[in-house]
C-alpha cells in the first residue's frame, strides 16, 4: 500500500490483521498465504511457527543478502554490497535505528551518496551471518592506516567488518606493500632527511637538469620507484627513521660518477681567504654566499658541472647581509665594487675596504683601526 512505511514486518502484521473484504491488499495476502500453506500441506519437515520479526527477516535477507545493512557510527548503514544506505527521515526505521537491517526494497535519488531504504525488515547479526553466509569470510589485511602499518585478521560479510583482531606476525611482503602505499601517500618526508641527504641531493639534481644521464634522477617519482628496495626490513613508520637515506643516494651512483661528484658538484669552495664556503644548490643556480673582504684578490668563482655552468656568488656584508651579486668577479671589482665600498666602510669602518680590491689581500680578519685605504 502507498501509505504503508518503510518497516516491512509491521506492513505484514497491518495485512494479516486486516479483515475487510475489500481490502485488496489483505486478500491478496491471504490468497498467497493459503496457496503456500497447499504446497505444504502433507510433506514432512514443515518448519515449526517463527516469530513474526524472524521470519520476515530471514526470508528477506535470503532472498536479498547483498542488501544486509549494518547502522554504521554516526548515521545510516552499509549494506553488504557496499553501497550506503539511508532509511527515510522521520520513518519508523529511522527512528528506532536498529543495528541490523535486511533491505528489501531500496532506491537511489538522482545525485544522492546513499542509495534510500523504502522497505527493509529488522533482523539480528545471527539472521544475517546465517541468511549472508556466501560473503562471509576471513582475512589477513595489512595497510597503512592513520600514518602507519596496522595488520589485522578481519572477518567480513560482504564490505561489512563484523570483527577484526591484530595479526601478530604479518608477512613481510604485506608490510612491504604497506610501507610503500604509506610513503606514496604521505610522500618522501616519512624517511629522516638529515642536512647531509638533503644536500646530496641537492648536488644531484643539480648535475641531473645540467648534465641530463647519466646522472641519476632524484626528483620524488624516481625516488618513489626505487623505495621498494630501500624499504628492505622496515616493519614500521619508526623504521623509516632508521634509513640512511645519504648512503642510498650515493648507491645511485656507479664509481666513475662517484669519483667526479666533488669535482662537478663540490660541497664547499675553498675562497682566497682560506675558508672553505658550502655552496647551495637548492635554487636554480648553485649559489656561493661568502664576505666581501674574504675574496679579494679572487677574479674568477669556479665554473661547475665540468666548466657549463657559472657559480653565482652572492657576496655579503661583514654583517653577513647581502651586498651584490655576480657570476662575474673580475667585472663586479671594475664596476660595481665602487657603489658598494662608498656605501658599507662608513658602516664597517674596522674592515678593509681598499681601492684596488682585484689586487688587494683577502681576509675574514679585521682591521685594527679605521683606515681610508
């Protein structure tokens, strides 16, 4: 009937109750009824009375066991198909929000996340573990879960998990895949990037975007295709903390690349003045940042990557606040090495500002005393 809700055993009792002749939907009960009660009639094993709940629940989920719905946390169900579920606002099946449903009849608006629940029956776990029993099964699942490896025996009835309970001694390969669906989700930063790897890296794809192969690709993609063999024995998110990412960066390289890394990608540069200065090679151009007075005398920064590519030198005040920029020393001592000394020896009058510095003696020292030379 039209006006009949969702809850199908209270529909069932409301016909069954119903005496009136003209009453089409009681009588086409009763015709039904009777003719099942004929085809029972003398044979043996006819099943004892049920309870009105029980029987409509057990022939519906028999019939429909795809459609057993399980109340999810929060609102609606999953039914073991997988698709989500929603009884009708304001229904009785909404209201009462049992734990278990067999759907019987169910539609999907147009646009709508859950299919909507018209007709379904109350039933237990029992009647569905009993009713579903073909989709019921028993596995190990290991996967990355809220940023680490959970492994656990889960029972299930169709997408529905009944029971989980933790696997002690998952299968190495399972954790593998785990670890490796972790690290491609949440991306490279769950290994421990000391300063040393990082600046390898650095280095190498420096000489990668300058030289092209045979240098390798350190970019995340390439990275990512080699993380099954760098994930070898880790277990666990706190594993990753434990590889040496640095040692298996130089591993990417054969012997012949790894005797000219310092030579086309040096880590530091030695400066007139003695010191030995970290270039970064984290921008676009390797960059060597060093003060002024540390490099008089110097007319040329050395060329990387085998003489292609020009070492910008970023050269800082004794303060260590940048002062000028170059690739070309010899022309920023002619041109523009004016502008900054008449600038910067008012402000630092205890550091050596001299008028030839192309020709002057480099230092990282002070003056003893202010001086116009």
């Amino acid at each position: 009937p039209r006006s009949a809700g969702d809850d199908l055993t209270a529909v069932w009792r409301a016909l069954r109750g119903r005496n009136r002749p003209a009453d089409p939907h009681a009588a086409r009960w009763r015709d039904e009824a009777a003719r099942l009660q004929r085809s029972l009639s003398g044979r043996d094993g006819a099943p004892a009375g049920l309870g009105d709940d029980h029987a409509a629940g057990t022939v519906v989920a028999l019939a429909f066991p795809e459609r057993v719905a399980r109340a999810r946390r929060g609102s609606g169900y999953l039914m073991a198909s997988g698709t989500g579920a929603e009884p009708a606002e304001g229904s009785a099946l909404a209201a009462a929000r049992p734990a278990w449903l067999a759907v019987a009849a169910a539609d999907r608006p147009a646009g709508a996340a859950s299919a909507r629940v018209r007709q379904a029956v109350v039933i237990d776990e029992d009647i569905a573990r009993s009713a579903a029993a073909p989709l019921l099964e028993t596995a190990e699942e290991v996967a990355w879960r809220d940023g680490d490896v959970v492994a656990r025996r889960v029972e299930r009835l169709g997408a529905i998990e009944l029971e989980a309970r933790p696997l002690r001694d998952p299968g190495p390969a399972l954790v593998r895949a785990a670890l490796l669906d972790g690290v491609r989700a949440e991306g490279l930063g769950l290994l421990r990037w000391t300063p040393a790897a990082v600046a390898l890296r650095e280095r190498l794809a420096f000489l990668r975007g300058a030289l092209g192969e045979p240098w390798p690709a350190v970019d995340d993609a390439a990275l990512l295709e080699r993380a099954p063999e760098w994930l070898a024995g880790a277990r666990r998110r706190a594993d990753l903390a434990k590889v040496d990412v640095a040692g298996l960066l130089r591993g990417l390289l054969p012997w012949d690349l790894a005797k000219r890394l310092e030579e086309y990608a040096p880590e530091r540069v030695e400066v007139p003045s003695g010191s030995r200065i970290r270039v970064d090679y984290s921008g676009e151009r390797p960059v060597l940042a060093v003060k002024l007075q540390e490099l008089f005398g110097w007319d040329a920064a050395p060329r990387l990557a085998g003489g292609r590519v020009p070492l910008v030198v970023h050269l800082l005040s004794p303060a260590g606040r940048p002062a000028a920029v170059t690739a070309d020393l010899a022309s920023f001592w002619r041109e523009g090495y004016r502008a900054v000394r008449a600038e910067l020896r008012g402000r630092y009058p205890r550091h050596p500002w001299p008028e030839d510095p192309a020709g002057a003696v480099a230092t990282k020292r002070t003056t003893r005393r202010a001086s116009g030379s």
